[in-house]
C-alpha cells in the first residue's frame, strides 16, 4: 500500500509528538542536568529521514545595547517540495559574554551560537526546557536597567515587526529602560498586528 503524502505541518506534528531527547549530560558545577545542541540532531536525525523533511539552521550577529546577540534561525522542510519553497522556522537568542574564562573570541561566539541553534530547535520541535539552570538569569540589574530576557523579548518582537534596527538602537542609548519595557512590548504588539 502506498504511503499516504503529508504535508509540512502533518510531518513537524509527528516529530514533535515523537522526538525525545533525554538530558543525559550533568554540569558539574551549577548541578543540573541539560541537553546539548549535538543531542538534539542526534535523536532527530532519525525522524527527519523517516518524514522525508530537512532542517537548516542558520546565525545572524545582531548588535544591541553594547553587546552582540546571535539570532538562530531553525528552518524545516520537506524533501518532497522540490525547489524547497516552503518552510517552518524557529528563532532563537542568545547574548555573547565580553569575556569568558578559557575560550577565544571565536570560542565565545561558538559557544553562544549554539546556545542560540539550541533555542531555536526547542521552540521549533517543542522540546521543552523550562527546567534549565541556564534558562535563569540570577544577575543583579541595576535600577532601570533591562535584563537580558527583556532584551531578547525586545528582539524578538522586533524581529516579527521588522524593526530590530530600530529597537536595538533604542535599547542601546537606554531610550527602552525597565520603566517603560512594558509600553515597549504593547507598542511592537500592536505593530505586529497591524501588518
């Protein structure tokens, strides 16, 4: 009997629905379990070949606030659509340290990349991390400083309203503070909205 043909959304349900991808690996120091970016390709590799589906990721280095901030992008599709046209995509954040104990600049911005592709995956196939040490950010800020989940939050509002250029800049000279982050997000809602 001939397999019935599914589209893109049948095929990322059923990966989503079967991928599992343990968190086997301990860091020793925060004492915490978590996965890796080369756990996730390894338990979906399988099911990409089994659906007939692809998955590209793929960085952008976006400068914000002083800082660069790696922007993955996690793209799925189908290997029956032949000139690849269609695609599903996740995006993910992550901010590159100025310094990190023992790692190059080029280490740095490969580790924060992964970071990022990892996030990127997660929200794309619902691996769900909510549990993760590194999802918390235990920095003290200080007064009217935005934190770093607010700046991605930021960032990615602005990505889907095409005005990163625009919001990076604003965070950058403090125009966007914590005293007006909330007014920030319901500004670039309503312009994601209106489009």
């Amino acid at each position: 009997m001939a397999k019935k043909k599914q589209t893109l959304h049948q095929k990322l349900n059923y990966i989503q629905s079967n991928l599992k991808v343990e968190k086997g690996r301990t860091n020793s120091f925060g004492k915490y379990k978590y996965r890796n970016l080369d756990d996730i390709f390894e338990a979906l590799k399988p099911l990409l070949k089994e659906t007939e589906s692809v998955i590209t990721v793929t960085d952008e280095i976006i400068g914000c606030n002083g800082m660069n901030y790696i922007k993955a992008r996690a793209s799925f599709m189908s290997e029956n659509d032949e000139d690849m046209s269609s695609s599903i995509y996740s995006e993910g954040w992550a901010r590159e340290p100025v310094t990190r104990k023992g790692m190059d600049d080029s280490q740095i911005t490969g580790s924060t990349s992964s970071y990022a592709r990892k996030y990127a995956l997660n929200g794309l196939f619902a691996i769900d991390d909510t549990a993760d040490a590194d999802n918390m950010d235990n920095r003290e800020h200080r007064a009217g400083e935005l934190s770093s989940d607010q700046v991605k939050n930021l960032l990615n509002l602005a990505n889907k309203a095409d005005k990163v250029d625009m919001i990076s800049s604003k965070i950058d000279d403090r125009t966007i503070n914590a005293g007006n982050y909330q007014a920030s997000i319901k500004k670039l809602e309503g312009m994601i909205s209106g489009k």
